[in-house]
C-alpha cells in the first residue's frame, strides 16, 4: 500500500467519522427515545476504521524509523534519501566571526557572589545575641561573699593572735631563757597556732621536762607574766603542789577546790572571749586525785569553755634519760651547726624517749604536747651571773664571773661541750653572798 493510499483512505475514514456523527447529531436532536440498529453498526464501522487508521500510522512510523537505503521498503514504493547530518566541514573561520573569537577569548574569572543586601528602610540585620543565664549573676555574688568571709575570718585571725602579743613573749622568752632555744621554739609554734583561732576541739596541754636549773619555772613565770598583762590577773593560775596541796590526805579535797577555781575560771573567760592559763609547776608531786581530775577536763567531751585553754605542766620526770642522752649524744652533734640548730635536734631526738617514759606514769601525759628541756652549758651559767649580778646592781666583771662560774659542779667535758649538774640554780644564792 502506497503513501497516497493511505492518505486517501485516511482522509475517507474522517470523511466518515464525520458523516456518522452528523447523523448521530441528527439522531440525537430529532429525540429517538431508543437506539436503532444502524446507529450501533455505524459505531462499529467507526471503531474498525479508527483501528485500520492507527495501524497504518503505526507501520507508518516503523518505515521512517529503519536506516538509509531501500531495505525495509515495501515494493513500488519511492526510494528515499538518509538525512545529511549537519558539520562545521567546508566553512572557514572567517564565516563565523562571532563563533571565532569567543572561542579563542580566555575564561572570565567567576566573580565572587556579593554579599546580600537587605531592603532600603530595613539594614543590616544583627546577629542574635545568646542569652546569658542569671544565674552566672548569682555565682558572682557568692563568689563575693565567700571572699570576703575568708578575707574577715583571716582578718580576725590576725586579730586575736595580736590581742596575746606573741611577738612580744618570743623577744622576752629568747632573752630570758638561756640555752633552750629549741623548747622556746616549738612553745611558741604551739602558742602560735592555738591562739590563732578561738574555737577549738581541745585544750592545749603543754608538759615541759628537764633537769633541775634549766630554767623551767622561770620559762613558767615568764609565761604566767605575759599572759596576765594581756588577758588579765582573773585569768591566769600558777598552782604550786608542793604550797597548795602539800599534805597528800588533803588531795582529794585539794582536787576539788582545783576544779572550781579551773570552772569559775573558764566561765569567765567564756564571758570576755579570751583564753585563760593554768601553770602547774612541781607537776612530778601531784597527787593522783589531782591528777585524774585535770585528766577528766583535759580528755573528756567538756562543753565549749573547756576547751578555750591552754595548761602548762613544768616537772623533773624523766631527768635522769634527758641527761644521760645529751651527755652519750652531744659528740655525734655537728660542731659547725649553730646552738638553735643543735637544740632543735636534741628535742626532736628527745621526745620519743621521753613520751614513752612519761606516758607510762599516768594517762594524762597521753593528751599532753611534750617538750624536754636539754642541760645548760658552762657559757650558760655565766650568763645566768651576768644577769643576776645586773639586777642586783654589782658591777658585771668578767673575770668575777668566771671565778663563780667555775664553783659550779660540771659533768666530764663530752664532745666540747661542759655541761651544768645544777644548771642556774646556785646562781642566785652565790650573788646574794657578794
């Protein structure tokens, strides 16, 4: 079937179709209630037309598609030519000018995107601002306020320990007590850090140690001076055993007149805030009743006021093992360290030995700081004449004082050092012979 057949056959198919409808519509508007015969054949025919008419537009297509040449063709039918593909072949440059020099001009750089401006009236937007908590408020202040509580607490802590002077006791303890620098040092660090705060967990218990004539009740006497010129007279006790309680069948009342004074003591202190102390010199004559009364104030779960105190035991426990270790010790001491330095070491040395002697005596010791007090030298003593002779008003010559220096009992001379049987204790009783 040729191309004009197939043309003239399609154009009598919508010739047709259009004859059909005519009549359908003529059908329709002279209002034949029901469908006649002829109209559903003529439905038919139109439908196998429109069939007829779609396959020979299909097998249409499928001739157009198949490659050059007349393979494919059916016979009869006209030979047709392949398109011409179209190629810049044959043409020169100069045909196209324009195609020409874009193509030998270079690339552009790409220009950078502009930043995005926002509408007239409206600006530049600012960037959202992150909110900060307020509670970052509230640690500042605490901040605050927890540095001025330390500051304050740090303030009154200076405070109460220049209410007692310390520096002054230091200056009149280094002066007056000859030959104990390394005691007086670690009183005065315990003092220090007592009476630095005025709570406390504990009293501050102090047992000084040591030979007859090392100065012990003087270092007492120092002491009880120092504190009534600075908390007052009410507040300071020096209890004598041997002048207050020398009968031991008093003890048990001498033990409670003690813890009465010892309370209307500490309730008055508690009153004035300060810190009272009590001295008990002769401590190595002390009854038992007095001791396990001061045991009990000292040890056990006292309210507050009992614990704002400082008490000082001066006693000769324990002489005997203080001086035979100075006198087998004193040659393994360096010379070249000072006298302050060679005192430190011996009490360092010391006061294991002499805890565990002490300790075994009675269970107050146990709550006890211990210091033991060393043997005065021979240079010593002669400083103990120098001042008594001073104080008496006698013209301090050293050759005098060398000659009475000598009239002391010594022990055998050990590592250099020419150690005192009686420390200072004749110095007095030689003076008031002048």
């Amino acid at each position: 079937m040729s191309d004009q057949d197939s043309s003239a056959s399609a154009s009598q198919t919508e010739g047709d179709l259009e004859v059909d409808e005519d009549g359908e519509k003529d059908a329709r508007r002279r209002g034949s209630p029901t469908p006649s015969l002829s109209a559903l054949s003529s439905s038919l025919r139109a439908v196998i037309r429109i069939k007829h008419k779609y396959q020979a537009i299909k097998r249409r297509r499928q001739e157009l598609g198949l490659g050059p040449g007349t393979a494919g063709l059916l016979p009869g039918a006209p030979a047709r030519t392949s398109p011409k593909i179209f190629t810049f072949d044959g043409f020169t440059p100069s045909a196209f000018p324009a195609l020409t020099s874009s193509a030998v001009a270079p690339k552009k750089k790409k220009r950078r995107r502009k930043r995005v401006l926002f509408p007239n009236g409206v600006g530049r937007r600012a960037p959202p601002k992150q909110e900060q908590s307020r509670a970052k408020y509230c640690l500042y202040l605490l901040c605050a306020i927890v540095f001025l509580q330390v500051y304050n607490a740090i303030e009154n802590l200076d405070d109460h320990v220049l209410r007692y002077d310390l520096e002054g006791l230091e200056k009149t303890l280094r002066r007056e007590v000859l030959g104990q620098q390394g005691a007086v040092e670690a009183l005065l660090y315990l003092l220090r850090d007592y009476l630095s705060t005025y709570v406390h967990n504990k009293p501050l218990v102090v047992s000084l140690h040591g030979p007859s004539g090392v100065g012990k009740s003087h270092l007492g006497r120092l002491l009880a001076g120092h504190f009534r010129s600075v908390v007052g007279e009410t507040l300071v006790l020096q209890y004598y055993v041997l002048h207050h309680c020398p009968q031991e069948a008093d003890a048990q009342q001498c033990a409670r007149n003690l813890s009465s004074t010892i309370s209307e003591m500490v309730e008055r202190a508690e009153d004035e805030e300060k810190i009272p102390l009590f001295v008990f010199d002769e401590a190595e004559h002390m009854h038992g009743e007095i001791l396990d009364m001061l045991w009990q104030l000292v040890a056990s779960k006292q309210s507050n006021e009992y614990l704002n105190a400082v008490y000082l035991f001066l006693s000769n426990l324990g002489h005997a093992h203080i001086t035979k270790h100075m006198l087998h010790n004193s040659s393994s001491v360096a010379m070249g360290m000072t006298a302050s330095s060679r005192q430190s070491g011996l009490v360092k040395e010391l006061v294991p030995v002499l805890r565990s002697i002490v300790e075994k005596l009675h269970p107050l010791w146990t709550e006890a700081d211990v210091l033991p007090l060393g043997l005065l030298e021979k240079r010593h003593v002669m400083d103990c004449f120098l001042d008594e002779m001073t104080r008496e008003g006698f013209y301090p010559d050293h050759s005098h004082i060398e000659r009475l220096a000598g009239e002391i009992e010594y022990y055998h001379t050990v590592g250099g050092h020419e150690y005192s049987q009686t420390g200072c204790k004749q110095v007095v009783a030689k003076v008031n012979m002048l």
